[in-house]
C-alpha cells in the first residue's frame, strides 16, 4: 500500500476512554490520509466509475456535560474507482465548529442530548438552536461537488468528491436558506435536481426546495404544520416530493419553556404531504396514516392513480418499557433498532380517492435502505438494507431485499466487523436494476483494520469479490453515497 498522512487534527479524550461511542467500532480518528496502491483481496472490476463517499460523527474533545454520538465532527471518506483501481482519502469537514473548537481546544457548543445554554459559544445553528453545525450526518453529490449535511440543519460543506479538497459552502445564487439545509437532500439522477428540505421550531415550522443542475433555486413551498416536528428524511417521485408529519416531536409545553424533549402521540396519526415537484402550498394533498416514525424511506414511485412510498415503520419509536441506560448514556436505547422496531413498510395513497393503505413487507429489523440510483424515484424492485446490531448503532450484515419477490438475502459480518451503509453501484453499461456492485467500508475490531468492500449486488450473500485495505481502521458512522462517472 502507498498513502501518504496528510494531516493530524487535535483531541483531547482521556487515553483511558470508556464511552461506547468513542471505542470500539466507533474508536475516534484523527489522521486524514491519501492512499493508492492499496492491497486487495480478490479483484477491483474494471466496470466499476464512480466514487463511493461516507460521512460519520468523530469525537475529538471531551462534551460540556454529555457527549452524543451524533455530536462528533464529520469526516468524510472515498474511495474512487475506475479502470480496475482505487484511491481513497478521509478529511474531517472544516465547519465554522471544527475550527473554533480546533483553536480553543475545547467543546463549545451543547449536544444533542445537552441543553442548548450550556453552550459557550454565542451562536449556533440547527432547528433548535445554538448547536454546533457538524455537518456529519449525509453527503450527496449535487453539480459536481459533494455536499455534507446536519440532520439538525445547517450549511451544506461543499467538498471535491474524489480528493475531499474543501470547496466552500453551497450559495445556490444567494438564496441558501438562512435556516439552513437537513440532512437528506435527494438527487434525481435523471434531471440532476437536488430536492431539499428543512425545519424549524416557529411557523410554519416546514420548507422544501428544488435546486436545478446548475445550482439555481427553481421552488420552495412553505408546509404548514399544526407545530414543531422532526422529519429526518423526505421522498420523491418523478413529479411529487413526499414530505411527512409524524406523532414524534418535542412536547409543546416543555418547548414554551426552551426544553427539548422527544414524545411520541399514539394517538395522532402519521400525516403525509404530497405535493407537485413545481408546485406551491395550495397544491399539497395530506394523507393519513397508522402513527409511527419513520428514520429513512426507500423510495417512492407513482402507480397509476397511487403513490407508493417504502420505508422502516418504527413499532417503539420512544423505546417504551425497554430498560434504559444510565445517566451519562442517557438515551441511547433508541440508538438500537433492533429496540425500536423497525421494519420495511409500505404506504399507498390513491391521488384519485384520498385513501390510504398499508402493508409491512418484512419481519426483518433492518434500516439505512439503498437502491440503484437510476431507480430513485421511478418504480424499484431491490433494497439493500443494513441489518443492525443488537445493543449499538452499527450495522453486523448486509440484506438484499427483493421486494416484489418477498424474499430477503443476507451476508453476515465476522465476528467483531461492521460494515456501512451500502451503495449500490451499476456497472458500466449495465441495464438490471440489480446488475453492478456494492460497496461498503468495514471496521474490523478483532484485527483491528478496515478494508471497503465490493459483492455482486445479484449475489451478495456469496461473499465480497474485492477487500481493499485502507490505511488504519475507521469509525462506524452514518450516511453514505455512490456518485457514478466522476
């Protein structure tokens, strides 16, 4: 292997570390590498372009009272493919965060699971406020660039997607919202628009957006909603975004007083808006639905008169009667989804009728669904989801999901390994929805190593076809994506 250490950020955790979000799979990082020439086991497809980027949460300075694995500073990694090899690199995000806390050597802003005033810092960001924007929840590549994102709204960090060579912030002509961006903007492959959305905690508390190609703003519409909510994820179809209103949000009374605190209503209903790509707020069309929340939908498609919609429908959504954890890990119960319950789902809405209908698709606790990018919202057949390890936010296998079949296929991490969510990446030339490859990164904890790794997305129970090393082991993180062709 030849790499090269490009730089060393500055830490402060105690060397004796117990926290479970900044050891083990998620051991903290703080090298930023180049690396080519890369040892593999087995053989890099010379169909394979594109580059496959991961963004994670990376703790580097003990919290001001409690520290969330949500609240590290992203760094992303790629790994970029082409004429049968590879090159990988990792950057921390230069937020506004990571370089005030860089220079004062210390946490400055409250976490998630903190109130807001325990910040030090005299301005935040986020949809309640006085947070610290890490950008380290997504990445997608829009217009050339990879954007990194903050599920709780932020700035999109703009990065080369290849070399991660800092780029700015998106502008989009100066008509960036000033509440900022969530997590989750989606790519339509075939127009090149980027589909954003983001909340807040005063009215109408909702907005969605339509970015064309070039970076120019072509819609927003404002989404009223009865209050504060917390959508993490929207959908789209070749001509509506699918937004949501789901029974979990902060408690209203403790919001009048500036607390935060999450309760789900099990006897609100989950409300879904569908509204025209190009539309305006008089177009949207509310569908009501069995009450959940739902962390990521799979896609969405138009069926005739219907809208289909597929998810992870949570059956636990707060945890309820699950022993909790103590009060340093407060919370972190409902970072197992194996506790709360989700299950891919499907919910139709007849355009024509206003009816709603429902199914679960599968017994299987499973989340982070990926498809084939060409199928985002067109109609699709395969899902390939992350089966999530029992006790801690980390994924220990990868299923393939053949949803109009009704099975499931499954590759098993080792002992001691995690993968990352998986892209699915067509080959060049290829015309299945499931003819290409996914690609992962792995964390191996045993041997203390990472490697990505590629399978045949028709036959990915039988194994990797390619292990690549990297250059020391990664940590576990969130979100990722597959950008073909740059």
């Amino acid at each position: 292997m030849a790499f090269q250490l490009k730089n060393t950020v500055d830490s402060a955790l105690p060397p004796d570390d117990a926290h479970p979000y900044r050891t083990g799979v998620w051991q903290t990082q703080v090298n930023e590498y180049d690396a080519w020439d890369m040892e593999v086991v087995g053989e890099i497809p010379t169909d394979l372009s594109g580059v496959y980027l991961r963004n994670t949460e990376v703790a580097l300075f003990e919290p001001i009272k409690r520290y969330h694995p949500f609240d590290g500073d992203g760094m992303l990694h790629a790994i970029s493919f082409g004429n049968g090899e590879a090159r990988y690199a990792n950057r921390f995000v230069r937020t506004d965060g990571f370089v005030a806390e860089q220079e004062a050597k210390q946490s400055l802003w409250a976490g998630i699971a903190e109130h807001p005033s325990n910040a030090i810092a005299p301005t935040g960001r986020g949809a309640r406020g006085m947070m610290k924007d890490n950008a380290s929840t997504d990445v997608i590549v829009h217009g050339g660039q990879a954007l990194a994102s903050f599920y709780q709204c932020g700035d999109l960090y703009a990065l080369d997607p290849k070399t991660l060579e800092a780029l700015g912030r998106a502008d989009w002509g100066g008509k960036f919202p000033a509440e900022g961006v969530s997590a989750h903007p989606k790519l339509d492959e075939h127009t090149g628009e980027l589909l954003y959305f983001s909340y807040f905690a005063e009215a109408p508390y909702l907005r969605f957006g339509v970015v064309d190609a070039t970076g120019v703003v072509t819609n927003q519409v404002d989404v009223e909603l009865p209050g504060a909510r917390l959508p993490h994820d929207i959908a789209f179809t070749e001509n509506y975004v699918v937004l949501n209103d789901l029974p979990l949000f902060w408690r209203p009374e403790a919001l009048a007083e500036g607390y935060y605190s999450n309760h789900f209503y099990r006897d609100i209903p989950s409300r879904f808006a569908v509204v025209p790509r190009n539309g305006s707020a008089s177009d949207i069309r509310w569908f009501e639905a069995d009450p959940t929340f739902v962390l990521h939908w799979t896609n969405a498609y138009e069926d005739g008169d219907e809208i289909v919609l597929d998810g992870f429908f949570q059956h636990n959504p707060t945890a309820r009667g699950v022993e909790r954890f103590p009060e340093a890990y407060k919370g972190f119960e409902t970072l197992d989804m194996n506790v709360l319950g989700a299950r891919a789902h499907r919910w139709r809405f007849n355009m024509a009728t206003g009816a709603t209908t429902e199914e679960q698709l599968s017994e299987t606790c499973c989340e982070f669904p990926m498809i084939n990018g060409r199928h985002g919202g067109r109609r699709h057949r395969y899902s390939y989801n992350a089966r999530c390890a029992q006790g801690i936010f980390a994924f220990d296998g990868l299923i393939k999901h053949d949803i109009d079949g009704g099975t499931e296929e499954l590759w098993e991490c080792p002992e001691g390994q995690f993968i990352s969510e998986t892209v699915m990446a067509p080959r060049d030339g290829s015309t299945g929805e499931d003819d290409g490859y996914l690609v992962t990164f792995m964390s191996d904890i045993v041997n203390d190593r990472s490697a990505a790794l590629l399978f045949d997305a028709a036959d990915p129970s039988s194994g990797p076809i390619a292990d690549i090393a990297l250059p020391e082991r990664i940590s576990s993180g969130t979100h990722a994506t597959w950008a073909p062709n740059v």
